[in-house]
C-alpha cells in the first residue's frame, strides 16, 4: 500500500492545459514540469557532475614537459567502487527543474561492455513505485527489445480528472475524511520534547527479524486482515501508549495505485493517508481485539490518500487556528514492500518463534540532519526476514526510545502470534522494559 521515501511523498496536483507543441532545452514537454509548485527543490537520491564543472589538467600537464612517467602498471580487475563512482557522480549538484529534465542517466563500461545503467530521478517527477516501473521496462528492453505496451493514463490526462468535476469531489470526500479523523484524535502524537537532541537530531534504527515475518503471517491469517495491518496496528498501539493517547493518528504513505490505468505510470502519485486507531475502554482488551477495526480504518484511509496538497495544507492550517495549536500527527508508517507476497503457513510454536528470535539484529545504521516528521517507520523485505526502520526525532524519541520501539514492537506481534498477546493496557510496560537501564 505504502510505496515511498520518508514522509510527505505527496504528488502535487498536476495542472492540466494543452500540450505544448514546441520544445525547449532541457524540457521533454517544452516548459518545465508541473511539479514545480510544490514550492520547495528537491534533490535526487543520485545525481551527476554538471557537464560545466571543470576538471583539473592531466597530471603530466601540471608537472611539465621534462617529467617522465614511471612504467604503466598491469592493469587490475576493478571490484565495486568503480560501478559506484558514476552514482557518486549523479549526485551532485542538484538536479535544476527549470533547467533540466527531471531524471539523469549514466552508465558503468567494464571490459568494452556496459554493466550497469545509473537513473537519478527527481522526487517530483517520480516515486518510488514509478522508479521500479522505469528500471522494470529499461531491463526489457535491453533483453528482450520491448518493454511492451505503454502505460493507459499519463500524468497530462490524470491532471485533467483531477480537475474535472468527478476529480474535484473526490478530492473534497478525501479531506473531508482527514477533517473529521483529525478532530478525533489528539494535535499530534508527539506534543512534547523530552531530551536534547542528538547531532545530527534525526537517527535511524533498524530491525533485522526472521521472526516478525512469521508471526506477522499468522496474525494476518487468524484474523483475516493484510500484514501491513498488523504491523500498522501495533506500532500505532504502541505510539499510542507510550505518549498516553487514547487514540493514535498514523499517516501511512499510499500508493494510490490501485486503478489498472495508474499501476504502471512513471509518476509521483503517493500521498499521506490517514489512519485514525482508537484504543478500547475494556482494561482486559488485548492487542488482537483491535485488528477487526483497524482493517477497515486503514482502508478507509487508503481510499482517502488522493487530493489537492495545497488544499491539505489549508485544511491543516485551519484546523490549527480552531484548536489554538499546531495539528499534525508527525507520525507516519511505510510499507516499502512492492511485491504482496501470499502468507507463509505451516507450523509455528513459541519454541519455532524465539529460535527465530534470536537471530534478530538491532543497530543504528543512519543519521540525517532533517526530516519532515518525528516517528517514521519503514519496512522493507528481504527472503525470509523483515527489515524494520525507525527515523525518529532525538528531542523527541532519544536514541534509547528508537530502539525499544523497535523491539517492542517485535515483541507484542511474536508473542500475540505465540498465543499470548499483551493486553493493550499493558503496552506501555514492553516499551519500558525494551529501555536500556
């Protein structure tokens, strides 16, 4: 469902026109991308050197015309940094919308041969579905020579729904649903610092399980909802009780694929959805009780992640003066798993489970200065295992709470598909025993 980089991946509504008949340089449609009023430059992921950089003389140029070069050395087979010197490249500088085409190409020859093809794609141009769909059909087209038929809808003719009268409702129903979802829950998830931040402010820790998988499945097979459900539920469960809310608000990130006219179009399409999880007044209530709502609030959510992003920014704005104070959840979830595979079955005991278990890992392999939220989740499969981050703000999640999140949130889900699933009252108490002391 969830399809993107951290937070607030929103596809800026396109604006429609004629098509312009001319080209200028630098522009595949003659003036510049559309995407340009969301306001704010973005850099890609990957760039390359600008063609006007200028490189230093040859060596033997700086040294005169008297100096003899020593014998050529036998030339050596090169390993991985030379396939990863041209992404290096394609970084810098920042791709120029107003000048360039939104995407850049480079290429690794290795014995005469080129190995590898490097895309740089602007986040405006392209998410991070549209990216596996361009790297899908260039593959094709190199081994098989087509990459077969061209996608149904194209951004000029989504533009035009979302400015007809159809569009225009629906992008109205969609923030009327985040309307009423915001007033129920609290301004945000994260009201209040509680340590000073770190440098850089923002971390990232990250969980390596073979156990969350399978105990993921079975939670999503007794229960008849998806595992991105289960595993949105409970980190929301969680959020929820460690700031003492009795109803959290999650945005996951959406697709908003689920069209056969969209599946295949290079584009940025996802947006935040909404996912609004209250928490019951039954002190005896486990975690599993909560998943028959959840199921249909998250997909309620789905269906409301389409709309104008300024439009969503008044909406925030408006709701902020009612309330006298700043509404936004500033919590978000990703499901960066773009193949829905079916669940694993077989059996599975609380022996099976902590065998699994104690192969997990638990590190904190990246920092970054700014991020646009303070409690981002992502997950993302590999094989047998699920690979499970959190961004989190340090002022308001330290270091210690990134971590025991993380494992807490391993822990209810194993134990819950174990037969001993943590009664919601309680959670609070996994976060704290997960705390370093």
């Amino acid at each position: 469902m969830a399809r993107d980089r951290p937070h607030r991946a929103q596809r800026p509504l396109l604006q429609p026109g004629p098509r312009p008949p001319a080209r200028r340089p630098g522009h595949p449609r003659g003036r510049p991308p559309a995407h340009r009023r969301a306001g704010r430059p973005h850099a890609p992921a990957r760039g390359a050197a600008h063609p006007d950089r200028r490189r230093p003389p040859p060596a033997a140029a700086r040294r005169g015309p008297d100096h003899r070069r020593p014998p050529r050395r036998p030339r050596r087979r090169r390993g991985r940094a030379h396939r990863r010197r041209p992404a290096r490249r394609t970084h810098r500088p920042p791709l120029r919308l107003r000048g360039e085409w939104p995407v850049r190409f480079g290429a690794v020859r290795h014995d005469g041969r080129i190995s590898h093809v490097v895309l740089a794609l602007c986040h405006l141009a392209s998410d991070g579905h549209g990216a596996e769909v361009l790297v899908r059909d260039l593959r094709l087209l190199a081994r098989r020579g087509s990459a077969g038929p061209a996608t149904p809808l194209t951004p000029h003719d989504l533009a035009h729904h979302q400015h007809s009268p159809a569009g225009r409702r629906a992008g109205e129903a969609a923030l009327a649903f985040w309307a009423d979802g915001l007033a129920a829950a609290p301004p945000t998830m994260f009201p209040t610092p509680v340590a000073a931040p770190e440098h850089p402010r923002y971390w990232t820790g990250r969980l390596v399980s073979a156990a969350l998988p399978r105990a993921v499945d079975a939670l999503a097979l007794a229960h008849r909802v998806s595992g991105s459900t289960v595993l949105l539920t409970a980190a929301a469960a969680l959020v929820a009780a460690d700031q003492g809310h009795r109803t959290a608000a999650v945005m996951p990130i959406a697709g908003n694929r689920a069209g056969a006219d969209r599946r295949t179009l290079v584009s940025t399409l996802s947006q935040d959805a909404l996912f609004v999880l209250r928490t019951p007044d039954d002190p005896d209530a486990v975690l599993t009780d909560l998943l028959a709502d959840a199921w249909p609030a998250a997909l309620a959510g789905y269906r409301a992640a389409s709309y104008d992003p300024a439009a969503w920014d008044a909406l925030l704005a408006r709701a902020a003066r009612e309330r006298g104070t700043e509404v936004h959840p500033y919590c978000c979830f990703n499901d960066m798993r773009l193949v829905d595979r079916p669940p694993a079955t077989g059996p599975l005991d609380a022996a099976t489970l902590a065998g699994l278990r104690r192969r997990t890992a638990l590190d904190f392999p990246a920092t970054q200065d700014r991020v646009a939220c303070r409690y981002c989740l992502h997950l993302t499969g590999d094989g047998d295992t699920l690979t499970v981050t959190l961004t989190a703000d340090t002022a308001y999640l330290p270091k210690a709470a990134i971590h025991a999140h993380l494992r807490a949130l391993e822990d209810v889900i194993v134990d819950s598909a174990a037969g001993h699933p943590p009664r919601v009252a309680r959670l609070r108490e996994a976060l704290l025993r997960e705390a370093p002391r």
